[in-house]
C-alpha cells in the first residue's frame, strides 16, 4: 500500500508527464501548424473532435500552442521543491 511519501513523487511525474506534453504538442503547433493539425483531423480515435475548431485555421491554432506552452511550462515550473 502506498503512503503519502510514496503517492508525492506519483503526483509529480504525473505533472511533468502533463507538463512535457503540453510543451511538445504546443511547440509542434506552432512551427508545423497544418501538418500537425491535418494528421488529427481524421479517423483519429476521437480527436477529430478538438482538432476541428483549428483545421483551416492556422492563426488559431499558432494561438492556442503558444497557450499550451505556457501553461505547461507553468505547470513544470510548480514542480519546483
């Protein structure tokens, strides 16, 4: 059975898997805008559904990976001890 001491670093891998994410997926919107979103757009197990408000739309979705950094990049930086 884990035990709060056990359950912190969970948490926190958690986070910065989150964080990593964020960070990757907002920084290949940004620089491969329609490639990146075209490879979503279609038979993508569900994710035709998030991509959609950005197919057509590059500025929008520049927008939105400039937002994902960030918010990853302030969730990795939460993490400090």
């Amino acid at each position: 059975m884990a035990t709060g001491a056990d359950e912190a670093p969970v948490a926190a891998r958690v986070a910065e898997m989150a964080a990593i994410f964020m960070i990757g997926d907002g920084l290949l919107g940004l620089v491969q805008t329609r490639r990146h979103t075209d490879l979503w757009k279609d038979r993508a197990l569900g994710a035709e559904r998030t991509v959609r408000p950005f197919v057509g739309r590059p500025g929008r979705r520049r927008a939105y990976a400039l937002l994902q950094i960030a918010a990853g990049l302030a969730l990795a930086a939460r993490q400090r001890g």
